[in-house]
C-alpha cells in the first residue's frame, strides 16, 4: 500500500503571507516634531508619509525652536534615505530585515475626508492618505499614529484604526518616582544611631538596597528623623532642616528638595509638584546660597504664548515680548530679596548679581549654543518640554554644572504632551537610581490656604 505524499508548502507564498500581516504605520505631522527619529521605531513594519506631512514640516523649518530643529532633521532624513528612489517606492529603513517607508501622494478616496469633515485642511488629507493605503492594501492594518487626540477621534470616526506615539511615554504614572517614603516603626534604637552619629547602616532599618539618593522619613510612635540613601557608603545619613539664602522648609519634602540642590555629589535634580509647593522657589534659594561655588546661574523657562501663537506678534522690543513670560520666575527672586531692606547688603547683592549676570533670567531658547560650565541652571515649568529637548540641555551641560529641572507633569500647556509623555516625566523615569541623580515630589502646598483649597477641591 502506497503512502500518500503530502504536497510541500509553497515558500514563495508564505513569504507574501507573512509580509501582508505587517502593518503599515501612517505617521502624523505631530509625531515627527516630537521625534525627528520616530520613523526607526516601528520595527520590521512599515511607515508611510502623506505629503501633506511634509508640506507642513516645510512650514516648521525655519527658526530656533527645537520643533524647527526636528522638522529639518527629519527632512535631511528623509533625504538621505531615500538616495536615488523615488518617494513613492517603499525604500528600506534600518537594513534589509527591517521596515520600509514611503510618501502617500494618493489623496483621492471612496470615502473623503475633506467633504466628510465639510473642510480643506491638511489633517484631512492625512486621513486621505490613510484611506487610501486601506484601500491599496485591504489585507493590512492600516493605522495612523498622530500625538494629536483630536485626529485621532477622527480617524477612528472614518474606521481607521488609531494611537498614540508610544515611544518615550510613561506606562503608569501611579508607579512614578517620587524619591522619597515613609518607614514606619523602625526601631527606637535605629533613629537614636541616625541622631547620634549622623548616618546608619541602610539593612538596620529595611531590607531591599534602596535607589541612590532615595529620601526616606523613619518613623515610630514616639519619633522620626529625615534621611537620603548614600550609594557610596551604603549608609542612610541625617537630612537636616537647613534654610538656603533666608528660606526656610515647611515640611519634610521641602527640606529633601533643598537637602538635593545643595548636596556638591549630586549634578541632577528634578523636583515636580503642583502650584505652590515652592518647586522654583526652593531650587532658585538654593543656588543662590552656592552662589560663591558657580560662574553663574541661570534660570530658564520654554516660552509657551498664548494660543500658541509665536511672540512676534506681541508689540515693543525682544526684551518686552519675553518679560511677560518671564514674570514668575522674577517674582521668586523678588520674594527672596524682599526678606531683606533695600540697604541691607544681602538685598544689594541680588541686584548686583543680575547686573552683572551672574544671574540670569532667561527663556530657554536664548541659552542654546551655550557653553554650560561652571553653572547652576535652573529650568522652570520642565512639563513642557519633550524627552529630546530635555536630553539636550542634559548633554549641553559642561565641567562642575548642575542642572535642576522644575515643574508639575500635570499641568502641561504644549500641544501634543501629556502628563505621561513630557520631558519631565521621561526624566524622572529614566535617571533614577543614579549617584549623580535626586528627585523629590512635593505633594503639600505651602502657598496660602486659598491655593491649597484651590488644588484639593477645584
């Protein structure tokens, strides 16, 4: 009895199989200003391009802005990559086992976006493209990825599938960093050794190896100390309640904030909190108490208009379009300053600091090009920042620099970030657990009563 022979299974076939299971990414104009590199994360799938995008990244080219910077990137990119094929070829990415890429110049669909939304725009033609590619490749998923929700609720509308850019985007922000716990009854014994000599062994009070330069408060029922994690010594130290330049902490994470800006060891520092738990003013007291140990110090803040419109649009001079930007950065100095009479010498020597700049109130943009030796430089309202300007004021930063970063990951007033997608956020997620590296979460507003009514119940 003969067997029966089973047919072999065509490659060629399983290899167009296993190509049309691979999605195609339609990327957003909002995705490459966030991440001129965002074309390299998708793996072995493929991106495509509507043309409309790169109309539009035309129109961000020119100027100083780091968007400006990530649209010519992405340009010069694009360029490169594309040698001497076509935009409308899919060209590879990242080598021959990876992804590939091309323009969507194909903007005429069964279903279109302009007359469906009743408007000529470009985030329609994007759609446009979108539903094209659907209708060219009917056996692959098709989705557009855009940091613009509003697009996103329209894609979804049009039945085409929608998310977010996922790249250098917090998963969970309840397990977030905060750089700082509380250990409950620890031992009389343990918190007699922090007070009497100053530090005590990290196993003595808990069992893990802490992060380096961890805040802990131990506590029992009758008394507690402030301490940090010291990598280098594997001890717990004492923090102590110490003012800077005449301000004085409230509360313990105060302290721990002040305690990370003054410590020489530590060149990174991130405190986030909400409004007036005294993020930049506890950071811009502690500076000026090190005064004597930097060149200068800088306090830097991104200029977000009103509306989003750029400053230009604003009457009088350069100085006179930024000042209004730059108010709650002036206002901390002026209160540190006003502790003290106009004659007293302490109050001179603020306003002889910024005459000859040895401090400077700036927005950010202005620092770019910068040489960073030799300084402390404060960046207000971080939140809006992305995870790459963050990483290049980070690695802009030269010889005995320190770097603070301030802000409140929810409270976010550029297009396209989140509370889980800001620079800020990426920082504090990343950097922990490093010698050079401290954070610290103020949770507890010490502004007014009004203010603090105002954040719990509004």
């Amino acid at each position: 009895m003969s067997k029966k022979t089973v047919p072999a299974k065509n490659p060629t076939k399983a290899v167009v199989k296993a190509k049309e299971v691979r999605k195609i990414f339609v990327l957003d104009t909002s995705v490459i200003l966030y991440d001129n590199n965002s074309i390299k994360n998708f793996a072995e799938h493929d991106v495509a391009i509507p043309i409309a995008v790169l109309e539009e990244l035309d129109n961000f080219k020119k100027g100083n802005d780091t968007i400006n910077y990530e649209a010519r990137e992405f340009i010069r990119y694009l360029d490169k990559l594309s040698g001497t094929h076509t935009l409308t070829d899919w060209i590879k990415i990242n080598g021959p086992t990876r992804g590939m890429f091309k323009v969507i110049m194909n903007e005429r669909t069964k279903v279109d976006a302009q007359v469906v939304f009743g408007e000529r725009k470009p985030d329609h033609r994007i759609l446009n493209g979108a539903i094209a590619l659907q209708e060219q490749y009917p056996h692959r998923p098709v989705i557009m990825v855009t940091k613009d929700v509003n697009l996103r609720l329209k894609a979804k509308s049009l039945n085409i599938q929608a998310q977010d850019y996922e790249t250098g985007k917090i998963k969970d922000l309840d397990t977030l960093h905060t750089g700082r716990t509380i250990l409950e009854k620890i031992k009389p014994s343990v918190i007699e050794e922090v007070y009497a000599k100053g530090f005590v062994s990290y196993d003595l009070a808990m069992r893990r190896k802490p992060l380096a330069n961890h805040y802990y408060i131990l506590k029992n029922d009758k008394t507690s100390v402030l301490t940090f994690y010291n990598s280098e010594n594997e001890s717990l130290e004492k923090v102590n309640k110490i003012s800077a330049y005449g301000i004085k902490p409230r509360n313990a994470e105060q302290s721990f904030a002040l305690h990370a800006v003054l410590n020489p060891n530590i060149k990174l520092v991130t405190i986030q909190g909400v409004a007036g738990t005294g993020k930049t003013l506890l950071a811009l007291a502690a500076a000026l108490e090190q005064k004597s140990s930097y060149r200068q110090i800088y306090l830097a803040r991104p200029i977000i208009p009103l509306n989003n419109r750029d400053i230009g649009y604003l009457p009088g001079d350069v100085k006179s379009k930024i000042n209004p930007y730059m108010e709650p950065l002036w206002d901390n100095l002026k209160l540190i300053q006003n502790q003290w009479k106009e004659t007293d010498k302490e109050y001179q020597k603020i306003t002889d600091m910024v005459n000859q700049e040895k401090l400077v109130v700036t927005p950010l943009a202005y620092i770019r090009g910068r040489s960073l030796s030799n300084i402390i430089f404060i960046i207000d309202e971080a939140q809006n920042l992305t995870p790459l300007e963050v990483k290049t004021i980070i690695t802009r930063a030269g010889e005995g620099t320190k770097v603070v970063f301030t802000g409140d990951i929810f409270q976010i007033d550029t297009p396209y970030l989140d509370s889980q997608s800001n620079g800020l956020s990426y920082l504090i997620d990343r950097v922990q657990d490093n010698p050079l590296y401290a954070h610290i979460t103020l949770e507890k507003g010490e502004r007014s009563e009004l203010a603090n009514l105002a954040n719990q119940l509004l």
